[in-house]
C-alpha cells in the first residue's frame, strides 16, 4: 500500500500494512507498557460530505495499531492521517 509510510517519526521504527486502512507502527525504544495515549487527526480528502476518521487502538509496549475510515459508509479506507503517542519510555 503506497499510504505504508512514515514522515517525522521520532520513535518509530517500521510502519507493516495490516489490510485496508490499517498499520501497525513499530517503536525504536519501547514504552514502559501499554498504558500510554494515542492520538490521531485526520481531515476532508476529495469532494462532497464524506466524514473522514482516525484513531489509535491496540497500544502495547513495542507498537500500536492505528486505523483510518470513512464514517459515511462505515468502512476502513486507505489515506493519510497523523498519529502520536504520549508516555514513558522503558
């Protein structure tokens, strides 16, 4: 998927394609646990109303998976987002 990419990825190792709309981003140093907060944005890409989403899901020390939607049709989409964590590295 051409979307699989990492741009300032301070603590990111690899991003893997985990299906339609979907990534599992890798840590270059882990975090002390799972208990860390995501956070996501997204915007309008294209014409008409279509919602867009994202979100940041499934943390644990090593990675975290992050995903990217349409909320007018309810399905996983492939586009770009920005993503960030906030916590305590190990």
């Amino acid at each position: 998927d051409t979307h699989d990419s990492l741009t300032d990825s301070f603590n990111a190792s690899s991003i893997s394609d985990g299906g339609t709309g979907q990534a599992t981003i890798s840590l270059s140093s882990s975090m002390s646990d799972g208990n860390y907060c995501g956070a996501s944005g997204s915007g309008h890409i294209g014409s008409g109303t279509t919602t867009k989403h994202t979100y940041v899901k499934d943390l644990t020390a090593s990675n975290y998976v992050v995903f990217a939607g349409d909320t007018t049709a309810n399905t996983n989409q492939d586009y770009g987002g920005s993503y960030s964590i906030f916590g305590d590295l190990a």
